[in-house]
C-alpha cells in the first residue's frame, strides 16, 4: 500500500519558488532568468540555447547580457538571512551588507566580483563598459603642525596616536569589460550613458564653497578617455538626453540658489565644435508663453531624424510665503460644487498637478518654438519616429470633468496638431471611446463605444471613413453585463505597409484597409465557428522606437487561443499569402505565459501551465515541440495535491452555468467532503492555471484547501443590471445545491467565501439562505446607500460611478431607484443571518471604505450574532504585507477546519484578542 502524502502546511509557502525576469540574449544563443523563494535567496541560471547551464549564481539578481553575447553582468543581493537580523538588530544604513557587481566572461567562465556598488547602469547597445558607484574609504590625512606639536607636547602624544576613522566617498568608476581597466571619477552625484555607448554625461556638485570649481556637468569620452566640463556650476543637472546617434546633447539645468522656492530651469544645447553647451530654451525665449517657463519635470526627446525637439513647459507656479506663521493661519479645503474635480482627486493628484507639463516643439532648423498644447489640452500623441507633421491630443469641456465624478468614459474632443506650426484642427467632437493616431501620422483610428463601431480619419483628405459599419458581427464586448457602453476588442495590429488596421472581433481579427474597400475577416471566421478566441502573438523589440505591433503581410503571423468550451489554450499559425493559410500548431489543458523571443523571432521561450504543472520555463522555435528549461518546485509531488473539472448545470431561470471544481489528489468518492466556494465574477477561463500555495491577500488559497481535504468550487457569474445580488444567488447557491447531488459533498458543510466584490457577494449570500455554515468577507460593501457617497481614497475619486455604470450594476443613482440599493444593501437584511462569518477590512483600504466593514460588524454584534473583524493596521484593500497574508491564510485555515471540520476553535475564534494584548498574544493557540 503507497504510503499517503502529506498536505501542504504553511511551512511550506516560503521554500515554494518562482520564475522570473526571463530573457534572451539578441540573437537567442543564451536564456537567463531567476529563481525567487518567496522568503529567501533567489538564484539567477544562464543558459545556452541547448539547455546546457553555463552559470548559477546564487543571489544573482537584475541581469543582462552585452549586445554582443559576450558577458553576463549581475547584481549580486546580500544573504537573506543577513539581511533579516540587521533589520531585527536595527542597524545604520551603512552597517547592513550591501549589493555587489558581478561579470561574468561566457567564453572563459571567469567571473570576477567588483565589489559593494550603491548603482550601476549599462547603455543600451552595451558591449565593452559599464559604470557603477562605490563607496571608497579614504584615510584622513594628519595635520604636520600637529605632528610637530605632539613630538613637544607628551600630554598629547595619546590623542594624536589614535587613529582618525577612516572616511568614505563614493566614486564613480567606468568598467571596461574587455580589458578590465577602470577609471575612478570622486564626488559624481548623477550619471548617464548615451544609447550607443559612446559617452557618460555626469555632475559634481563640488565641495560647499567649491573653490576649485568642481561643481558642473561632465563629458566623458569613452573611446578617447577624455573628460570634459560642458556646463558650470552647481545646479540640479537632469534629462540628459542625446538623439538617435548620439550627435545631439540637450540637457534641463536649474542654477538658482539651492534655497530657492522658485526654480528656474532652462534647456541646454552642448555645441560639439566649441564644447560647451549653450542656453537653447528658457522663460525668456520666443514662443514661451507669458508667465511660462520651462518645466523642470517635463521630457526631452528628440525626434528621430533629430530635427525636432520635444519638450514640457509649464505656467510659474505660486510659491508660498515663508514669512507667514503656521499656527496663525487655518489648515482647510475648500470643496467646491464647480471645480473639475472633487477635492480628494485633488489632494490625492496635487504632487503630480504640480509636475504638469505641456507639450512644445524646438525646430533646429529655424530655431523655432513653438507650444503644442495647453491647460485646455490633454497628452500630445506623436508617432514612434515624431519625424511626421501630425499629432493628435484632446480636450474635455469642464462639464464631462465634472461628471466623471459618477461617470466614466466621458466625451472629449479630438484634435490634430501640426508639430510644424502648432495649428489644431478639431477631427471629432464629443468622442466617446478611443483614438489611435497610425504609426506613419496618415490616419486616425476612433472606436466609439456608444455605437460599438470602428471608423477611421484621413488626415490628408479630411474624410472620415467607416470601418465596422454594415458587418454582421459585434466588434464590442459581447459578454458585457454592465449597465455601460461595452468597450471594443481592441487593435491587433498595423499593416507594415501602411494601408490598413487590423482589429479584433470576440474570436477573429479582421483586416480594414484605410481606403474603406478591404474588410476581410483574415481568420476566415474560424474562431467564431468553434468559439476559439484568436489573438496576434507579436513580441517585443527593445529598440526604443521599433513599432511592435506591425504585421508583416509577407511573414506568417503567431496567434494565441482560447476555446471557450473546453477552456483549452494553444498555438495557430497564419500565413497571410495563403487562401487557407490558418493552421492549429497545438491545443492543450495547459495555460502559456511569459512569451519571449529573441531580436529575429527565432527562438521563443515562455511558460506552460495546470493546475498539477508548476508554470515552468520552455525553449520553442515552433510551439510544437518544447525544451524543459527549469524544474523548480520538485517537491509538489510528494504533497497531496489535487485535480480540476468543469462543472455544468442549470440555473433555476435556465441559464447555463459552469465553474471549477477543486478536487484533492486522494480524493475518493465514498468519503463525505466539506465544500467551499469562492468566486469574484468569471473564473472558469482559468481552468488550467496552476495555483502557486502562497498567501495570498486575502482570496482563498485554493491550493492549501483542497491539499488539506476540502472540495473548493469556483462558480461563473453572470449579471442582469439592477440585481448583482440576486446574480449571486442565482449562480452560487445553485451550484452548490447542484453538487450536493453527488454523495461525496457534505451539504451539512459547505462555506462561501469572497474578497472585495467577491465579499459583497458574501455578505449579500448569508442575508438570503442559511444553507452555508461559515463565511468570510474580506472587504465587502453592505450598504450601498452610505458606500454610494463613499471616496476610493487611494485615487480620491466617488464611488458613484461603481454604482451607476460598472461593477456594482445598480444603474441609476440613489434618488432614480431608492429601493435597488437597498435590495442590494446586506445591511439591511442582518437580522436574517444565520451563518458565522468572519471579515476582514482593513483601516488603509484605498478602494472600498473600511467602515463598511465597521457597519457589517457592528450590525451583526447588535443584533447577537457570531461574527469577526480583523483589521490589518496600515495595511490596504488586498494585504500587502507578507506577514499579514501568512497570519490570515492562518485565520481561514483555523475558521474553516473549526466551522466545517469540527475542529477546537482558536482561542481568536472562541475569545478574541483584547486591545491590552495586542502585540503580546495573536491568538492562534487551540484548546484540544
């Protein structure tokens, strides 16, 4: 008889390992990624194309490999453990082990460890340097009048003998990786490499009175070795920033003196034939706008033929008094029914309102500025290049600002701008929806999602072209079940050639010419006739102006997909020259993630997937065949584990119905089995993922359940506008009622649990039925009248719009259908709870109001009913700390073996932690 495997406990969690920062080198000769505990060391792994280990290295973290294949550079993370006990001992800053710099030679297998560094940078086409900062002690020199004096003087002989501690000064040093010579540059605060590795840009600030004139922004020459000051004196140096060939500098400094409350940036031009760099830009040049400057936080970014000059300019800020004192003067808002927006967007948004830039072009060749947009004026959108004449940005009228406070979506305006002149020309009033600018500025793609259509504007004609119209299939989201316009499939592409746009229905992707007379269903339909989702796989490119989502009629395209009816995920290939060119690669009960290739396309490397299959790493050059890269969690088989099937039923209205049912991995049908479902909205598109045993922020983790002897069911629900709660009854209860038809559900014990609107759902599920013997509610909303007023204070915004138009699905205010909120409010119908509940809210929740929480609670004590609150201190919406998720995935394990095992409650379930213990007692400790 097999000996029984053990369940997973939550010692476990922290040796349970994952993958991440996958990459190839350029031409895909070697792969690297690293391999995290979630409490530990990671290790890094360089491999070759043919999965031979070149190199692990423990605690390599931040990788790259040169543009030329030929060195692996890492940062290597203190010991973990170092780490722990110099928190746990308080240390100083500069007493706590620090990163070091590791270079690995992949010819001769040399690795050589630079040491502590504070930073270290590469440029991006990066073959032969890099540069770092170090901390370099420096032993003080002894005075000579001193040494004189303590020959003469013996009562001082012992003062002046003690050494002097020695000080430290971090140094800049440029690393060759060839020839490993260095150059060691002091007191450099900031650093930049161009793109093509020609030079480092840095600054001094010098010493406080500077007398030898240090202070500037530096030159260097890689190739030269030389050094030279372009700039002078103290400043705050930033956006350095060269063109495309590194033949153009042009960098913001601010010279004011440092106490200065008004900064007063300007743009600086380096003059290669005179070397030195020159004012180009400031609040005195022509085309700045009266009582403008230029924004210190704005971008600099060349176009790429370097002819143009984008940059930010701002109007002079307010600057506040000093002279006033704080204490005789009121601290207060002043909320206002006609501002934009409601006072805690403003507070929450005022650090990046101060920031704000607007966009203006430099012309070179006339030594023209020129303002592009305003305070009227949102972002300005260029092409990739920004070579073309045409732009596009928007404006919302202070009406649609002011709405957005319950409605999302609102119309805007939608504007060309002529980089040449600065001229707008308005293209489309009132747009609800999206506008895409093409990549060569030649046509303006809109989806407006009040008539769920696609059209497009010729720039060069002025004609506006219908795209989508006359077509019998939806290019909206046809599942949408919330009382909104549904939003569109989106852009899959862009012909290379410049003609066309191809776009996204539920399962196909069409192709639009831009001249209105191609719509050509490029996938022939497939998708639609066997409910495959298709999607372009197109990759990465890490040039910073490369147009990814270009397709290559010429080149056989990549597709994802999902089959909606078996939840399966694959690969299809589409040649384009081809009549029937759609062919199905693989189709698998498997999830692919983490999608990568090299430059060419090649040789791909991504994840594969279930819920037995940890999400390793493969190798591919056609998704047919794989290369097992990474084995990392080995030890998953010797737990119980556990297996995954579609369930299917009728609802009581006949509506079909699936879920997921979790079931263990010594799962036997002639043992009784408690039941817990958890659910959010739609989980059964996740069929085949695997579910890592982590703590989680405060969902169920499903994988700890079902290893431990629960069955765990995750129901799809589908809402009719005006009755989320009944949409909950409707689809949980009956799916649980449905499996209690097997004799291996114990309908005796059976919980529910949610988190966010998954608690709403909770709480709403215990106020109609006492068919469940526990819940949890991790921060659910119960009163939909005080929640409706509420504020998302991590954005500041209403949440009214949650009611009105997205996921709550009330569809009209509180004063159009009073009796709707209270329908769907669970506070109001407590007094029918039968069922134990726990909750959880948390006092820095950023999204729902932690009160609601309080009102739930304090509801259900009045009333006498058996109910827990835990409050997280500091902590938000989802736990984010991880002590915090390991003490709740504790919690839930204890209610629930408790309520539906029979298990001894916990001494937090039986008597609670009084406020006097907090700290000294968790609570945890059972009474057998």
């Amino acid at each position: 008889m097999a000996q029984q495997k053990p369940p997973i406990d939550h010692t476990t969690f922290d040796s349970w390992k994952n993958i991440s920062s996958q990459n190839f080198s350029k031409s895909g000769k070697y792969i690297y990624y690293t391999i995290s505990p979630q409490e530990g060391d990671v290790v890094t792994e360089l491999k070759d194309q043919h999965n031979n280990l070149l190199l692990q290295l423990n605690r390599g973290n931040s990788s790259r490999i040169t543009e030329d294949e030929k060195f692996f550079i890492s940062v290597i993370k203190p010991f973990f453990k170092e780490t722990r006990e110099a928190k746990i001992k308080k240390k100083k800053t500069d007493e706590i082990a620090k990163d070091s710099l590791s270079v690995f030679n992949i010819a001769t297998k040399e690795a050589i460890n630079l040491g502590a560094i504070k930073n270290w940078k590469t440029p991006r086409l990066n073959k032969t340097y890099i540069a770092y900062q170090q901390e370099i002690e420096i032993t003080a020199k002894q005075d000579s009048s001193q040494k004189k004096e303590a020959k003469s003087d013996s009562t001082i002989t012992k003062a002046v003998a003690k050494k002097s501690a020695p000080k430290k000064e971090t140094v800049l040093i440029i690393y060759n990786l060839q020839t490993k010579d260095t150059t060691h540059i002091s007191k450099v605060d900031n650093y930049y490499f161009d793109d093509n590795e020609k030079y480092i840009v840095y600054d001094r600030k010098g010493t406080e009175k500077d007398t030898t004139n240090q202070a500037g922004l530096y030159l260097y020459d890689l190739a030269n070795k030389t050094q030279k000051k372009i700039s002078n004196g103290k400043g705050n140096y930033k956006n350095i920033t060269f063109d495309d060939q590194s033949q153009k500098l042009v960098f913001l400094a601010d010279k004011s003196p440092e106490k200065s409350l008004l900064k007063d940036f300007k743009i600086y031009n380096f003059e290669w034939k005179t070397d030195t760099a020159t004012i180009l830009i400031d609040k005195q040049s022509t085309g700045i706008p009266e009582k403008w400057h230029v924004s210190g936080d704005g971008n600099l970014s060349f176009s790429a033929d370097a002819k143009k000059l984008f940059i930010g300019l701002a109007p002079i800020p307010k600057v506040k008094d000093t002279t006033l004192v704080d204490f005789e003067h009121a601290k207060v808002d002043i909320w206002h029914w006609q501002d934009d927006y409601l006072m805690t967007q403003q507070l929450v948004n005022a650090s990046r309102e101060r920031a704000i830039s607007y966009d203006a072009v430099y012309h070179f060749a006339n030594q023209q500025l020129i303002p592009l947009t305003d305070k009227n004026f949102g972002r300005l959108f260029t092409t990739t290049n920004s070579n073309e004449e045409w732009a596009i940005t928007t404006s919302v009228a202070k009406e649609a600002k002011i709405a957005s406070q319950w409605s999302l979506g609102n119309p805007q305006d939608i504007y060309l701008v002529s980089t040449i002149n600065g001229r707008k020309k308005i293209i489309k009033s009132n747009h609800k929806g999206q506008a895409y600018l093409s990549p060569t500025a030649s046509h303006v793609v809109f989806y407006d999602v009040e008539k769920s259509s696609w059209s497009l504007y010729d720039i060069t004609t002025g004609q506006e072209i219908a795209l989508s119209d006359g077509l019998s299939v939806s290019f909206a989201d046809e599942l949408n079940d919330v009382p909104a316009s549904p939003s569109s499939y989106g852009i899959a592409g862009w012909s290379q050639d410049g003609k066309g746009i191809y776009i996204n229905d539920r399962y196909d992707i069409w192709y639009f010419s831009f001249d209105g007379k191609i719509k050509s269903n490029i996938t022939q339909s497939f998708g639609r006739k066997n409910q495959i989702v298709l999607r372009a796989q197109l990759f990465k490119n890490n040039a910073p102006r490369a147009i990814t989502n270009y397709i290559n009629f010429k080149t056989p395209l990549l597709l994802t997909s999902f089959n909606e009816k078996t939840k399966q995920n694959g690969f299809f290939r589409l040649d384009l020259s081809k009549k029937n060119g759609l062919k199905e690669i693989i189709q698998s009960q498997n999830v692919y993630k983490r999608l990568i290739s090299n430059d060419n396309n090649t040789i791909f490397a991504l994840s594969r997937e279930n819920y037995v299959e940890y999400p390793d790493l493969y190798l591919t050059k056609d998704f047919s065949s794989l290369t097992k890269l990474t084995d990392i969690n080995p030890q998953q088989k010797n737990y119980n584990w556990g297996t995954t099937e579609l369930v299917k039923w009728k609802t009581p209205n006949g509506y079909d119905a699936e879920g997921i049912l979790y079931k263990p991995e010594d799962f036997d049908p002639n043992k009784k089995y408690p039941i817990i479902s958890y659910f959010y909205e739609t989980h059964t598109e996740g069929l085949y993922s695997y579910h890592e045993p982590a703590p989680t922020p405060s969902r169920l983790m499903i994988s700890y359940f079902v290893s431990n002897g629960y069955l765990v069911f995750s129901p799809d629900i589908r809402y009719q506008t005006g009755h989320p709660g009944r949409a909950a009854e409707e689809y949980v209860n009956s799916g649980m009622k449905y499996l209690t038809k097997y004799p291996w559900v114990d309908a005796t014990k059976m919980a529910i649990q949610g988190q966010s609107w998954g608690g709403y759902q909770v709480a709403h599920l215990i106020t109609r039925t006492d068919m469940y013997a526990a819940a949890w509610s991790g921060a659910p909303v119960v009163n939909m009248t005080s929640a409706y007023g509420g504020i998302r204070w991590q954005t500041g915004m209403s949440r009214q719009f949650q009611y009105e138009q997205t996921q709550s699905r009330l569809g009209a205010t509180l004063w159009e259908n009073r009796d709707l909120y209270i329908e769907n409010s669970p506070l109001f119908f407590m007094d029918k709870v039968k069922t134990p509940v726990a909750i959880m809210h948390n006092d820095n929740d950023g999204a729902v109001p932690w009160y609601q929480g309080i009102e739930m609670f304090t509801a259900l004590r009045r009333l006498q009913k058996p109910v827990w609150l835990l409050n997280y201190n500091g902590d938000e919406h989802n736990l984010m700390q991880r002590q915090n998720r390991k003490d709740i995935q504790k919690r839930q394990a204890q209610f629930f073996d408790h309520f539906l095992k029979g298990k001894p409650a916990a001494d937090w379930i039986q008597h609670g932690v009084k406020a006097i213990d907090k700290g000294i007692d968790w609570g945890l400790s059972t009474e057998e």
